[in-house]
C-alpha cells in the first residue's frame, strides 16, 4: 500500500506523511517528529527519550517530595513543641500552685 492511501494512527481524517521506523506504524505531519536526524512518531520518541528523562523527573520528583517531606516534619516539629510548651505552662502553673 501506498503512503498516500495511509492515515494517521491518531488521526482518522489526515493523510500520513511518514512511516515510523521504530513502530512501523503510518502517521500525520503532527504525530511525527524529528529526533536526531531520525523520523519517529511522538509515542517511539517519548520511548527513546523517557529513560533518561524520567529519571532526572524521578529524581527531581523524590527531591521535590524529600524536601516537601522535610519541610513538613520540621513544621510538625515546630508546631508539636510550641504544643508541648504551651501544654507544660498551665501544668507548672498548676503544680506551682498546688506545690
Ligand atoms: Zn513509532
Ligand atoms: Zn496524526
């Protein structure tokens, strides 16, 4: 079959421009990018690209969430002590009183 009989995998309507080499699949002016010189579609490029990329979004993510985390405790922290001391206030109150 012809490339100009072809559609788009993602698009019904549009006429393919390209084949992927990866997937082998047809597919639109859209749905095809260039990477490194290679026509691949966005699905084959997102492959190519993600395991690095996901890596650093994984470690900026943990990063990001570790700090989050951090933050929080010592927020909780702060909090829970400025709980704890206002708590011991009426209770050595009391005991002065009561002493
Ligand atoms: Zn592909
Ligand atoms: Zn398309």
């Amino acid at each position: 079959m012809s490339l100009a009989l072809q559609r788009c995998l993602h698009h019904e309507e549009r006429e393919a421009v390209a084949q992927c080499p990866e997937c082998t699949r047809y597919y639109c002016r859209e749905c095809i990018t260039d990477h490194n010189g290679r026509v691949v579609c966005k699905t084959c490029l997102q492959k190519l690209v993600t395991p690095v990329a996901s890596q650093t979004q994984f470690m900026r993510r943990m990063l990001r969430g570790g700090m989050c985390v951090v933050s929080f405790y010592l927020l909780w922290l702060f909090f829970y002590y400025l709980g704890e001391i206002f708590y011991q206030i009426p209770e050595t109150f009391h005991e002065g009183t009561i002493w």
